[in-house]
C-alpha cells in the first residue's frame, strides 16, 4: 500500500513540537493528555481500556496493529482513548483471530490516529517535561492549510485544561446495574469454557471497569453485579454483598466525592473491599490519605513491584497519571506494595478492615499475569468473613 | 539476601572450541560470569582450552586454565585448585556435559564442590527427552507427539505411529548434531544410524513434523527467589524445520496477539519452574500452530545460549551477567539495570522499541561435497544482527552486513537458466542458505503473497514487507534517478536501503547517491538501546542508526579512536579477530580515548556495551561507517584488528578523508597486490617461491610451463584460502582455471611453486614504524600445502634449527621496516632444502595473534594498538621477543561431522571453524593434550592402518617404527606396506578399495582400526581415498592425513599421557 493512500495527520503538543504523519484513523479533531505506553503487546486491549478516557495513546513499539482486531480483545464495549499515535501501521495483520485492520476498526469507530512518525522522540519528551497535554489533527484540515491546522491544533491542545481536578469516572461509567458471567479466555474456546459456579456475591463499582478484572471475579467463582458510579452505598449495602470491588477508571480520584463517600460508608460495615487502579486511590481517599498527579505516570507493561511482606518481584501492568501520596497514609493504612522503577506506592491495606487496594493492574490484559493472586486475596477476606 | 559467604572460589568451565553450534556466544557469557563474579570478590578459576578467547586472558580470571574440557582434565584442575563451587551454565552443553561427567565420575562428591547455576536434576530434566516430556505433562503442557528409540528397531517402531515427515532428533548432543528430518524410509534409516551413534547415551527422540509450525523463543531468567522475568521474545521467520541457529530470526514477537504471548509467558516460566532451574538464564522454544494457535514446547537450555547472547544484544540486558550474580545467591531487585545507569533495577522485562534482525552466516562453499539444505541440525557458521526502527530497515541492514557481496534484497536466481522455474520451486520449499533472496526473487518474478506463503509457510506479515521492498525497487528503476527527490529518497532510506543497493538498481556508482543524499541533506540519525523504549535515561551509548528526526548520540569532545569489528564470523574470519579489536577498544581506553566500536556481530564481546566507550551495533560498510565518522569526527580509526571486513574498506575511507591510523592503505595494498610484493622480495634480496600473476588460460599454462609443477594457486584477495588448490599437471590447472576465474569475478589468479615437503612458519610481529618486535615464530606441523589456519603449529618451535629461526627474524623485521608497518604484522614463510621463502605477508592482526598473546603473556594487539596512536615499542617497554620456555602447540577444530559424507582431508584451503592449545614441557606433551587424547581412549597395541604418498615414503620406516615400538599393529596398503617391510617391521597387507574385497573401509566399518595415517596427494587420489577418511569421520577413528602429524602424534603416545595442568598466570610467570 502506499502511503499515499492516506491523509495527513499532525500532533501538536502544548509546548509547540509538531509531529507530522499520515492519518491511519478517522478524520478529525481530538485533544487530551499525552501519555505513553510502552507494551509491546495489547494495542487493542488498550484502546478499549476506559482509563484511557481523554488520553492521546503513543506506543514505543513502532509496528502497532501486526494482529489485526478481534471481537474477543474488547476491554469495554467501545475505544475510549482520544486518539493513537504509533511509528508504523503495518501493511498487513497477521493473525489466526484477526477480524478487522486496525485502521479499518479506528475508522469505523471514529478515532483519530496517526503513524509514520518519531514517536521516540515524542516519547523523550513527555518523560522529560511530564504530563502534556496535546492535539491530533487528521485528515484534510490538514492538506488544506498545514499552518493553519498547526495554529489551530496547537491553541487546542493549551485550551485543553488537563485531568487534574476532571471526574472521568462520571463519563465512563455504565447507565445501569448489570449482572456479569463471562469467565477469562482460553485458547481454542475463546469465552465459552464453562464460568465456575458462583460462591460468592460482589457489587463492582464501575468507574471504567475493564472486562478482564470482571471475567477474573468470575473465574474465582464470584456472582459480578456491575453498578454506575454513582450508585449510593445504600443501595449497594442493600444487596447483602459477600465484598465490594471498585473498579480501575479515568481521570482525577480526587473530584469523585460521591463515590469516596460511599467507600467510607461501606468501610464502616465489615465488608470486604479491594480496588484497582482508580479504585485502589477511592480506597486510600476513604480513608484519609491523598493523592496526587504523578510527573511521569506508568503505562506499560514491565513494571516490577515488590511485594514488602514476601519480598516477590512481580512484573506488572501499569496504567495510571495519578497515585497515593505515601507520606499521607494514616495510621490504619499500611504500604503492601512499591514500584521498583520510582519507589511508588503501589499497594495498600486496611490494618483495621478487611480493605485493600492495588495501584497496577492484576487482570493485565494486555501485560503479565503475575501479580493475579491479589484477586484471590479478595477472595480469602471474603471466605475469612463468612468463616 | 545478598551474595553467599559460604563459598570463596568458582570455577567456570568455558566451551572450548568455536563450533558449528557453539560459537563465539560463550566466549562473551564467559567473560560476563569472569568479571561479574570476580567483582563480587570471588576467587575465579576458569577452564577453557580455546586460546583465542577473550575470557582466558589472564587478568579475567585468578587462575586460567587452558587445557580440554574433559572431565579427567577438571579432575586434575579441582584437586588442585580446590574450588567450592562450578558454574557450568555459562559453557555451552559443553561445559554442562562436563559437569554432568564429573558428577557421575564421583569427582564432585569426592572433592565436595557445588554445581552452582544448574543441579544435575535440573540438567537431566531439561536434557533428557523422556524426564522432560513427562515435566511438561506434570504441568499441563503439550510437546509434540514422539517417541523415544534406544535402537533401530524401536526407531522403526515409532516411525510407524508418527508418519512421515518426521524429524529424529539425538539426546544430549549439540546444535541438533545428527538430527534431521525424514521424508522416506530410506532418509530415516540413514539419519537414525547416525544419530544412534552421536547421542552419547544412544537415545534417539522422534517427533511429529511441525513443518510449516512458527517457532519462537522466550528468554527467561529465574532467582533464588522465584522472581522470573522475560528478558526477549524471539520470533522465527523460518518456520519449524529449519533449526533456530540457521533461521532468520526477529526480536520481539511480532504476529502473536497479547493473549497468545501471555499464554506462552507462563507456559515459560512455569517451565522453569518445574525443571527446577533455580536460578539463572534458560531458553525455551515453543512451536505455534498458524491456524489456530495451538502451542507446543519444543524443549528448554538449562543455560545461557546463543539466543540468549542474541537477546542480551536485542535489549541492552545482559543475561550471562545476571545469571552469574543470581547464582552466587543475589536476588533480580538487588542488581541494577546498568544501561539505565542504576535508575531501573534488573528486576523487569525490557521493552524495546526497534526491530532485531539476525541472519546467520553459512559457509557451504567450503563443503561442496555436503548438501545444502538447512534441516533441523544447525549448519551455519556465524551470525549478523541488526537493529532498525522497522523489520523492512533492520532486515535490508542485516543482509548488507553479512558480507556475501549483497547490500541488501540483491537478486540471486538465475531466470535465464533453462530450469529456472524448477529451482526457484525447490528454493523455495525447501530452504537454503539464500532462501530469503529467492523469495524476493519470487515477487520479481510477479508471485503473490498468497502463492509464496504456500511455498514457504513464512508469515504473511514478512512477505508483504519482502513485496513491498521489490515493489520499491521497481519503482526506483522505472522512474530513475532523477525521481529520487527527497520525500522518495527518504522513504526508500526510511525502509533500509542502502545507497550501493540503489545504486545497483539504478546502474550507477554508489558515490552518485551519496552525494544526491549529501545534497537532499538526508543523513541517519543514531537511537539509543536503553532496555526500556525511552521511559528512562540511558547513561549507556548503545547506538544504531536509523532516518528519523531525532538524533540521540551526544556527541562528545573528546579525542576518539574508532574500531571496525569483524563482522560475521566464518571460516577464516573468526573470534580471534574480536579478540583483537576487543583489546584495541581496551588498549585505547587506557590511552585516555574516547572509544568507539563498529560491529554487527551478536555473538562477540567487541559488541559488548562495556568494552567501548561507545557503541554502534552497525553493519561494516562504506556506507554506515562515513556516517558514524561523519558524527563522531574521530582522531582515528583503526581497521588492521577486524580482519578482511574493514580492510576491505580501507582505500575508499582514506579517499574520503577518513582518518585511517596505523599501517597505510598503500603499504597494505602493496602487501596484497602480488606484483608489487613480488618486487619489494627482489629488493629486499629474499626469496619467494617461483609464481606468476596470472589473468587468461593461455598466459596460465605457459607460466606454469616455466615454474613447474606442482602449484599452489588462488584468486587474489582472499581470506582463508578460499578456492585455493594444489595442481599437479596442466589438465588440473585448466580446470581450476575455469572454476577459479568464474568464483573470483575477473581477478587475476596466482601460481606459486608448491614447496611438497617444506616446514612451514607463522610469525607475528609488531612495529612502531621504526622498530620491530617479533612476537613469536610458530612452526606448522603439518607441512606446506595445509592451510595455515588448519595447521597445528608449536611456539616454540620443536624442530626448527635456530640459525634458520634467526634468518626468519632477520627477514620479517626487514619487511616490516621496508613496508612501514605500524601495529601488526602477520608472515608465512617456508624452509626446504635449506632455503627460507616467503610465502605471504599482511599487515594486519592476523589469526594467531591471540594464541601468541596467551603463550608469550603479553597482548599483542593492546601493544600494537598504542603504537598506532604514536606511543613507541620503547615506551611500552617492549623491545624484546619472549621466548616461553614451554611448549604450546594450537589445533585446529573442524566441522566436519555436521556435514556428513565430506572429506576431512586438510588443503590450502582453510576448513576450521576453531582452536584448541595444549601446554607442556615438552613438545610431545603439548602436542597430546591439543590432541585431547586423554578422552580419546586410543587402545595402545590396537591397529595402524597406514597408507602414504611418494613423497611421505623416506620418511615412512621412522613412523612405523615409532607406532610398532609402542605396541601397534601395522596393516598397510600394498605400496606402503613394501616400506614397512623392507624396515624389517611386521605389517598386514590390505586392499584399497578398488583393489578388491575385504578391503580397507570394511575394517573400519567393523571397527577394526583404531588409528589412521593416510596422506595423499592429486586429485585422483585424494577423491579415491576419500571414502576412508570420511568412514573414519563417521567412526570415530582418529585419522591424520600428513606424515609430520603422524610423527607428532607418536612422540605424544611416547610421552604416554601423564599431563600436568598449570595456569597461565603461572607458566607466563615463569616467562617474565
């Protein structure tokens, strides 16, 4: 294919680097923060990964899209992130599961995406100056007038006011309750392995939930009940859980009053509680710690944590521009887990509840499997309740 | 928990000789273990008998030991060294075999010494096909159907249930030695005898064909703790069939969705695991169904490997290193990721973002007699790796590194041969050494993506990047060169196109596109490995080149020295070369340089981030090094370490202005260029054997009428005799001709008189312009006519009068002055009837260079280096030649059990692919410990067969004597045994094997001989005797084909097999 085939396509960062390449996705406008991503499998599990809410995705590894697009790699049931950026688009997908291109999947899903450029050297940038917000442009905008699509994208991408202080989790989340009964993937049967029967009952606030997390409950032989975000703790409480999950999600933990009200007033029954993610940063919110965005978030899927009882090293998936300020833990919260890459706290524990939280993400997908035990830490406080 | 405390000193066993399967890799995890452990505090005793190495220098270890790797050899070694542990993962299945011998042998036990690294139940499990299928089972995993066969019958057996094809595969031998795929009875019957014979437990594994199946590799590594990470995917491009080492391979995975690899991730680990791999580096092999993603285990190394090399390279992690530090008791959170400079612990999966290309490198043309398919028993010689940002750019710059005359996608079918289609097909389907060539040559022809995905079962992912380079191609050569704007120019670069491949398309000099890009100002640009795609600062200048917009190579002001490595490795051209320029990059660092290496080869220590200061992992071409020169601006480069690959390239770089230090292109160039050496012998007043420069038939036949036969002739420039050959008579010398001309493109050929019974000399020497040093002569046993590279030879020499040593002083200063070397030079000469002659002379780092280095206890190349950048011998305090006072004798290792039915007779031209060096006080000790006799279980009192040439039979009563003195019976060929018999010896009688049966062959066959002295000469000869050398091959009888050899190896059975074993430190010692 040549590359003429397709439009043009320009990033523009707030600080004024100009990335020109071809547009691989739909035509448009897009803003948000640029992150990036260093796994070098996945892409399309991350494009669906809701966190990636208002995220301009770049991947270090330059041929993204060799696998093509499935039905079965959906984290959720849409592409959240704001747009892709990637070094080369393959000229085909190669895959047994393959159903569809990835440029043929962005354009049909309206996202905006561009390739054919240094995506290095924009990666070296937003290690260097942190979080940076951004702008992709693609498609005629572009060829019509490049300087006037450059002004244009950079006074978006500084018009763009960044996720500190932005409830994501409010966008993201579902309309409705909904039961959950799909158990992990296997190998030459997809999702239709026989889910286990189901021992125990868990309300999973859905923040921005990814399937895997819910398929991996599943799997532990839980009854999944995914509520909104907003759902009251009542209403949850009324249910007679066996635990409560709180989901992974976009944006800013600290504007999510609703939700860290309702985690306080589920601390306070004897309910289990384990959070992912955004999830894991309601948890320490609930109880009185802070938190803060990070200079440099982790997104990848190489993170070594340490477990601080055992002294395990487990390779982690990653995926979050916010964490908890370890200095602000109170006393009934202890660190379980850090980051070996910068010293973040990655776990914590309740010490008078059975409460816990984890900053990486145990259902991987894409990434390592590692780290899949803590689902069944959660399973264990849940057995110990009932005991 | 930190290191162990309980244990002060470990030796490591290194892997011997370079091998088909065993190459230079070790040579890089042994020198990684040496100096991992040794900053630990550990006493290191190594044990390697290949001299060439970087890791027996003798500051890498406390005590070195270069002798066999042979469990009664390491018996001699730990009682008297005493270490507390061994390390033998770090040796190829060289060193773990020894280790597994020394354990069945009690010597472990008896001297109370740890396998550290690997527990003989981990071994076995791993090894041993049976245990390791049952494992996997245990953890639920597939491995292909197959069955165990302890004899042909059962073999037959199992063939029955699994069908043809299927792939028979020995137990415990190395690089799949034996296996092979079967299509037919016939094929299976003949690949499981050999097989039967090579698994030293005569275990053979028979599998179900995978073929057509994609192959991929994990690198896994393991602490104490159970911390597993993984360091590398490896992908194949070549499907299952072709053995790993001989496939184009490509890091990271490519094709494999998240949830495939995951899948395959735990499977990995869990591996580990279960064979009890307690610490260190494995390697697991997994086979993947293209249609539905079925995976099955295909086995797991217990050890550092070659892909492990590969990946360490790939990622900027160095496996060998860590896996050295986890075995002495660290954990992965305690080590730090050193390219990051500390940042990162070792603790976490690299992620790159690139494209690793490998390509290996085969040497066919020196077996003609072997076929040349590529099966699942590993062939090839060497490898080239490249990096790039896409697979199109790292694959076009791994093909212009591999130094076969391509610079990228160059066509090699021959569409006007009348059978054209046919042999495309069979290119195709079944795989050669060009197997990638030919598929570009494919879509040339106009082949979809579809029809060569049937023919060759590679992924439709590489053919559509193949396609579309051709596609380019033929775009550039439609359109021409005044298409070739920037944003096509750029793009075409952008894809890995190297200026001489376009300018090949265009028909034009490659000059012509350097200065169009010059112009367009399109220049590459240099990224960083840095293990972790950018996320961190890299303190590590780990570079490669590629066109992008930024450029990271932080150019310094420093003075700098740039070094051009070697390249792939290949007969001719091996390690001992890295040996050089390893120590040129280290001599330079001492100087105060700022040092830069150049090289492509993932195997070697020169590519080695630590060696340099700098490193470009970037092919050795014209093209790649301007640009690297036109970044750095270095005060010099050095070209004379690397061997023919940068030498190649020193005229144009001195043309261009590149600062080319030491010996001149012009003094090279007059060593090389026959004429004009020939005239500096005259006016030097020294001899050269009668010869002739010679460039059409006629003028061929009439200098050969005026010198005499019989002749030595070769094409000119060539590195390891390639296409060189004896001729006796005119009808020879008319066929070499038209063969000889047809493989040396137009070059002239030379004709030298051949000295039939001359000793033969190698001398290095070392200049700084105004004086010379000799570094040491070395006298061949093997006479004139036998490569010098396959050549055993002994420092000092055992037989060379010393008034005639000193006349070879004499002359090698005196061509060393006349030439104005600066740093090395390497001469052959030879000594017959009283007379000196030179043979040849270059000046450069030559072969022997490292094994001098070792015996006189002083690195040569690290001296001759300093010389280059203006130091005199006199400030380095090296003004005289250092005789050792004992024996060291070097041998070459040949491959020619990988290629079965070729002859293993020695000739000009060079067929080793190794070394090994035996030390003693006396010759003949030397002489039987390079011999590694000691394993060799030689019955004395068995039977000699000995058969010889004319001109062997003055010389023939002494050696029959010597052999029937020491216990052996005699049975020779009729013209031989009249000899014997007229000495008054006993001797049988037996027919050659036209003369009638039982003749010589079914002796060996019913292993009734158990030596062989057969020289020869002619080519009818030589081809009528070859089936019993190659019988002996498959026999396992030691055979020598040259009566002075024969000589060396009754003075070795005389001296009768009492070695002592001494380190290095303390015979050098005893020199200074």
């Amino acid at each position: 294919m040549s590359s003429s085939a397709y439009k043009s396509a320009i990033l523009v960062l707030e600080d004024g680097s100009i990335f020109k390449g071809k547009a691989i996705g739909a035509e448009g406008i897009s803003t948000g923060e640029v992150v990036f991503n260093t796994a070098m499998t996945g892409y399309q599990e991350i494009l669906t990964d809701p966190s990636y809410a208002k995220q301009i995705v770049t991947l270090t590894y330059p041929h993204i899209g060799n696998t093509g697009t499935n039905s079965e790699d959906e984290e959720s049931s849409q592409v959240w992130a704001a747009g892709l950026v990637i070094r080369d688009l393959p000229m085909l997908a190669s895959n047994f599961r393959n159903e569809q291109n990835l440029d043929a999947y962005l354009q049909a899903r309206n996202i905006v995406a561009i390739a054919d450029i240094d995506t290095r050297r924009l990666t070296r940038i937003l290690r260097d100056k942190g979080a940076t917000n951004g702008c992709l442009l693609a498609g005629y905008i572009v060829s019509e007038d490049i300087e006037a699509a450059k002004a244009q994208a950079l006074q978006a991408a500084k018009d763009f006011p960044g996720l500190v202080g932005m409830d994501l989790a409010k966008e993201v989340t579902c309309s409705s309750q909904y039961e959950w009964t799909e158990g992990s993937w296997q190998l030459g049967q997809g999702y239709d392995g026989q889910a286990p029967a189901t021992n125990y009952h868990i309300v999973a606030y859905d923040f921005g939930v990814k399937r895997n997390i819910l398929r991996m409950l599943r799997d532990r032989g839980c009854q999944v009940t995914v509520v909104p975000a907003q759902t009251p703790a009542s209403e949850v409480l009324s249910m007679n859980p066996d635990g409560v999950f709180l989901s992974n999600g976009p944006g800013d933990p600290e504007p999510c009053d609703y939700a860290i009200a309702a985690i306080k007033e589920i601390l306070e029954t004897a309910t289990p509680v384990f959070g992912i993610c955004l999830g894991h940063q309601l948890l320490a919110l609930a109880s009185g710690a802070q938190t803060a965005q990070m200079k440099l978030g982790h997104h990848g899927a190489n993170h070594p944590v340490q477990d601080e009882e055992q002294g395990r090293v487990f390779i982690t998936s990653q995926n979050h521009g916010f964490a908890v300020d370890e200095a602000s833990l109170p006393e009934n919260l202890k660190a379980t887990h850090h980051s070996l890459f910068d010293g973040s706290l990655q776990g914590i524990h309740r010490t008078d509840k059975a409460a816990f939280g984890f900053q990486g993400h145990p259902e991987a997908s894409p990434g390592p499997h590692d780290i899949a035990p803590v689902f069944d830490h959660f399973i264990k406080l849940m057995s110990d309740r009932l005991r | 928990m930190p290191k162990r405390t309980d244990i002060n000193s470990i030796l490591i066993i290194g892997a011997g000789p370079i091998v088909i399967g065993q190459a230079c890799e070790f040579d890089y995890s042994g020198a990684q273990a040496c100096q991992a452990l040794r900053e630990e505090g550990y006493r290191i005793i190594l044990v390697n008998s290949n001299p060439a190495t970087i890791m027996t220098d003798p500051d890498m270890a406390d005590a070195t030991y270069i002798e066999a790797i042979e469990w009664q050899v390491l018996e001699k070694i730990i009682a008297k060294e005493k270490p507390d542990a061994i390390l033998p993962t770090m040796g190829g299945q060289t060193a773990l075999n020894c280790a597994l011998d020394l354990d069945k042998h009690g010597v472990l036990e008896k001297y109370g010494v740890e396998l550290i690294g690997a527990k003989k139940h981990a071994i076995d499990k791993a090894e041993d096909r049976e245990l390791f299928d049952d494992a996997m089972v245990a953890i639920g995993l597939e491995t292909p159907k197959h069955r165990m066969a302890r004899s042909m019958e059962d073999a037959l057996d199992a063939q029955k249930e699994l069908g043809f094809p299927c792939i028979i595969r020995p137990s415990f031998t190395m690089g799949g030695s034996g296996g092979g795929i079967a299509y037919n009875k016939e094929e299976f019957e003949e690949i499981c005898k050999r097989g039967l014979d090579l698994s030293p437990t005569n275990e053979l594994l028979i599998d179900e064909s995978l073929i057509g199946w994609k192959e991929y590799e994990l690198e896994v590594v393991r602490d104490k703790n159970d911390n597993c990470i993984i360091v590398c995917s490896i992908e194949n491009f070549d499907p299952m069939g072709v053995h790993t080492g001989d496939s184009i391979t490509v890091a990271p995975s490519q094709t494999l969705t998240d949830k495939e690899y995951q899948i395959m991730r735990n499977a990995a680990i869990a591996i580990l695991r279960e064979i009890g791999v307690e610490t260190g580096g494995s390697n697991v092999q997994f086979g993947v169904n293209p249609e539905d993603g079925r995976i099955v285990v295909i086995e797991m190394n217990p050890r550092v490997s070659r892909s492990s090399a590969l990946a360490s390279k790939a990622t900027g992690f160095p496996i060998a290193r860590v896996a050295a530090k986890l075995a002495v008791g660290f954990t992965l959170d305690e080590l730090s990721n050193e390219i990051t400079g500390g940042a990162t612990p070792a603790s976490f999966e690299p992620s790159i973002d690139y494209v690793v290309t490998k390509i290996p490198r085969f040497t066919f043309e020196k077996f003609p007699q072997a076929p040349d398919r590529l099966t699942t028993q590993m062939k090839s010689v060497g490898e080239v790796m490249a990096i790039g940002r896409t697979f199109q750019e790292s694959l076009q710059k791994a093909l212009r590194g591999m130094e076969i005359g391509i610079s990228g996608l160059d066509p090699v079918h021959d569409i006007e041969s009348s059978d054209a289609d046919n042999i495309l097909l069979r290119e195709l389907k079944e795989a050669g050494c060009d197997r990638i060539r030919y598929v570009a040559d494919a879509f040339r022809k106009g082949m979809s993506v579809e029809e060569l995905f049937e023919h060759t079962a590679i992924d439709r992912w590489y053919l559509i990047q193949i396609e579309d380079i051709i596609l380019e191609e033929k775009a550039l050569a439609n359109e021409g060169i005044s298409a070739l704007d920037k944003d096509f120019l750029f793009r075409l670069k952008r894809k890995g196109f190297s200026d001489k491949r376009l300018a090949d398309i265009l028909h034009v000099d490659e000059h012509l596109i350097r200065n169009k890009r010059y112009e367009l100002d399109i220049r590459p640009v240099y990224k960083r490995v840095d293990t972790c795609a950018a996320e961190f600062r890299s303190t590590t200048a780990y570079m490669y080149s590629t066109y992008e917009e930024e450029c990271e190579a932080e150019v310094s002001d420093r003075e700098k020295i740039i070094v051009l490595g070697g390249g792939p490795n290949r007969i001719g051209q091996g390690i001992e070369f890295d040996y050089c320029c390893v120590h040129a990059a280290l001599a330079m660092r001492e100087m105060g340089y700022e040092t830069i290496m150049v090289n492509c080869n993932p195997e070697t220590v020169s590519t080695d981030y630590n060696i340099s200061d700098r490193l470009y992992f970037e092919p050795i071409t014209l093209e790649d090094v301007l640009e690297i020169v036109h970044i750095e601006k270095p005060k010099g480069v050095i070209v004379q370490f690397g061997g023919q690959t940068p030498l190649k390239l020193v005229t144009s770089l001195e043309e261009l202005g590149v600062p080319i230090i030491g010996t001149s292109a012009d003094a090279i160039d007059r060593a090389e260029d026959r004429e004009r050496f020939q005239k500096m012998i005259q006016k030097l007043g020294l001899l050269q054997p009668p010869n002739a420069t010679v460039r059409s038939l006629e003028q061929a036949i009439t200098e050969a009428d005026n010198i005499g036969y019989p002749l030595v002739v070769r094409p000119s420039y060539v590195l390891g005799g390639r296409a060189m050959e004896i001729v006796y008579n005119e009808a020879e010398l008319k066929r070499y001709i038209k063969e000889a001309v047809q493989v040396s493109n137009e070059s002239p050929v030379l004709l030298d008189y051949f000295l039939n019974s001359a000793i033969e000399m190698d001398v290095d020497v070392v200049s700084d312009g105004k004086q010379v040093v000799v570094g040491s002569i070395m006298q061949h046993i093997e006479q004139a006519g036998v490569h010098s590279g396959d050549s055993a030879c002994s420092l000092p020499p055992y037989s060379l009068p010393m008034d005639i040593q000193n006349i070879i002083r004499e002359q090698c200063v005196k061509m060393a002055i006349e030439l104005g070397v600066v740093g090395l030079m390497n001469a052959q000469l030879a000594y017959q009837d009283g007379e000196v002659y030179i043979i040849e002379v270059n000046p450069r780092a030559s072969r022997t260079v490292p094994f001098v280095s070792k015996c006189i206890g002083v690195s040569l190349a690290k001296i001759a280096a300093k010389c280059m950048v203006g130091i005199s011998l006199k400030e380095l305090g090296f003004t005289e030649e250092i005789v050792p006072t004992f024996y060291s004798v070097k041998e070459a290792i040949f491959p020619f059990n990988k290629f079965p039915g070729v002859d293993p007779i020695l000739g000009p031209e060079m067929k080793s692919t190794g070394e090994v060096m035996g030390t003693g006080s006396t010759f003949a000790e030397a002489y039987y410990k390079s011999q590694s006799f000691s394993a060799m279980n030689i019955k004395q009192g068995g039977k000699v067969f000995i058969s010889v040439r004319d001109a062997d039979k003055a010389e023939l009563p002494e050696v029959a004597k010597s052999f029937h003195d020491l216990g052996f019976q005699l049975i020779a060929t009729k013209g031989s045994a009249d000899v014997i018999a007229k000495a008054g010896l006993p001797v049988e009688k037996v027919n050659k094997v036209m003369e009638g049966r039982p003749h010589i062959v079914d002796m060996l066959k019913n292993d009734q001989i158990d030596l062989i002295v057969n020289t020869t000469e002619g080519r009818q000869a030589i081809a009528d005797s070859a089936t019993i050398r190659s019988t002996a091959l498959r026999h396992s009888v030691y055979c020598t084909t040259t009566i002075a050899s024969a000589k060396a190896v009754c003075d070795a059975f005389i001296f009768g097999g009492d070695i002592s074993v001494n380190s290095l430190q303390d015979l050098t010692a005893s020199v200074q």
